[in-house]
C-alpha cells in the first residue's frame, strides 16, 4: 500500500481515536522494540534470500497479538489487518500486511523453538520496570481451552499414533459430572495489581494440582482443588472435608477469607474467552496452542494494563 494512502488512513484515524480506540491505548503501554531481538534469533540466514522474513519482527508479533485479542484464523487476521483502520494503526502502517502463510509459518516457528517463553519473560521484565512487580499475594487458577475432538472414540490413540489431524495432544476429563476435552490453561496472578504472572499449559486431563506456579516467599491462594498439592510459597489453599470428617468452624471461616482473596482469579479467563473469544482452539497440538494461549495471556496483560492506568 502506498504512502500516500497511508497518509490518507492517518487522517481518518485520528477521528477513530477521538471516538476511542483501546488498541491504540495499549500499543504506547510497552516497548515493543525490545521483543526485535528474540525473534530475529529464529532466522539465522539474515538475507533477503534466506530464512529472514521481508516483514518486520515487530509487526509479526503485532499481528499475534490483535489474532488473539479478537479472536480471528488466520485467513481472517489477514483480511482484517487489510481493512480495519484501527489495526493498521496498531501494526505502525506497514506497507505491506503478511498473508495467511506467512502468519502461519511464524507462529509454527514459534512453538517449535519455544521463543514464546522469551517473549513472555519480556514482557514480565517490562512490567516490573514499570513498577507492577509483585509485592504481596499470587492467586493460582486453571480453565479449559476446549478443542474438537473430531468424530474419534474417547480411547482413539492421540499423540504420533494418531490418525486424525484434530487434537492430536487434546485429552478429555470430566469436571462437576460434564466432559471437556482439549487443554488447559494455568495462571498466577498477583493480587496487587491483577496482571497474569506466570503461566502453563497442559492437557485436559492434568490435574489442576499437579501445577505449581508458586515461587519462594509469595502468599498463594489456590481453591479445594489444590488441596495436599506441592506449594514452593506460603501456602493459603482452602481446605475440603472428607466423609464422615467435616471441616471445622476455624476452617470454614478461613475458606471464606481465602474465598474473598482469590475471586478476582476468575476475571482473567472472563475476559479471554467472553472479550478476547479464546476460550477455544483449532490448532492440533499442546506445542501449538502454548504460544496461543501465551498471547492471550499476553493481551489481558495489556488490557489490564489500561485498566491499572485509568484508561
């Protein structure tokens, strides 16, 4: 696309943000620039023949990032980012939008060579610099990111033996007596400011329990699903009774103070599958839908962000 037409967007932009464009709120919120480095380490060939991509490092990950806030494939990113002002704003105007393919290509890259994980721990490094670190309390919590289990039996084998290209890693688990099948998504938070610290995913079928996000020294408040679980922090876990042995007034009353701590741990899964639409995937395996949940993750960070600073 032309400058010129660029130049034309620009001006119809500004009356967007007079209107109010939370995209353009957050994209000023974190330096940007400094993820440059670790996606250019994907590609050791750095000419133009090469494995380098002719698309800017930044803007990939930009494109990520608005798939997963709107909760778009690929094929619609691609015509979206062409069409929408507000988009083409946040992506810095490029002259040319990646294709399908491309967006494709270098996510897979991605979850192979686990630089999602940098990416993240970026993005920790800038939150602590703003003065956003943790300081008191972690709330831990998991939810189900459902998949398509296709048209397979429950005992179909998955994994490498698997015949089918849906959900080749997705597993199934009952919850409250209903099935879900796919993956599913841990989180800690931390109670001061209610941004998403560390993160895991897993398959459906992984206990809750089984995942200790905790870290030395930190308060963790966690529901009765985490009860006798490992803790490497102090550990506030609310307490269940067993048959024939009921929990104790003393205890029910600290479940409650616990209870209270650890409500806001729902609101980061509200927002990523009621505002985001991320509550679900079409990617096939555990590597994949990593760095997809990583960027949801990702995004109500900086929706969070907004929130902190009063936007």
């Amino acid at each position: 696309m032309s400058n010129f037409t660029n130049f034309a967007i620009k001006s119809e932009y500004e009356h967007i943000a007079e209107l109010g464009d939370r995209l353009g709120e957050v994209e000023k919120m974190i330096d940007w620039e400094q993820f440059r480095p670790i996606i250019k380490e994907l590609y050791t060939n750095q000419t133009e023949i090469g494995g380098r991509p002719n698309l800017d490092e930044v803007l990939m990950i930009k494109m990520l990032v608005l798939q997963q806030w709107h909760g778009l494939s690929d094929p619609e990113l691609e015509r979206q980012a062409n069409d929408r002002i507000s988009f083409r704003q946040f992506l810095g105007y490029p002259l040319k939008i990646p294709d399908r393919s491309t967006i494709w290509l270098f996510r897979e890259r991605l979850s192979k060579s686990g630089k999602d994980s940098l990416i993240w721990n970026e993005l920790q490094r800038q939150l602590d610099l703003k003065g956003l670190s943790i300081r008191k309390g972690m709330i831990q919590d998991a939810t189900f990111i459902h998949s398509d289990p296709g048209h397979t039996r429950v005992d179909t084998p998955r994994g490498k033996e698997a015949k089918t290209r849906r959900s080749k890693d997705g597993t199934w688990t009952k919850k409250g007596g209903k099935s879900y099948f796919g993956y599913k998504l841990h989180v800690i938070i931390d109670s001061d400011y209610d941004l998403i610290r560390r993160i895991c995913t897993t398959t459906a079928s992984l206990h809750d329990s089984q995942i200790d996000l905790s870290d030395i020294d930190e308060v963790v408040y966690r529901d009765r699903g985490y009860q006798g679980a490992e803790c490497k922090g102090y550990n506030a876990t609310m307490l269940r009774g067993a048959r024939d042995h009921p929990i104790g007034i003393r205890d029910k009353l600290r479940n409650n103070r616990i209870s209270r701590k650890r409500s806001k741990g729902e609101r980061p899964f509200a927002v990523i599958k009621s505002v985001f639409g991320s509550g679900s995937v079409k990617v096939t395996d555990l590597k994949r839908v990593r760095v997809k949940n990583m960027f949801s993750a990702f995004c109500f960070n900086l929706y969070q962000m907004r929130t902190i600073y009063g936007h």
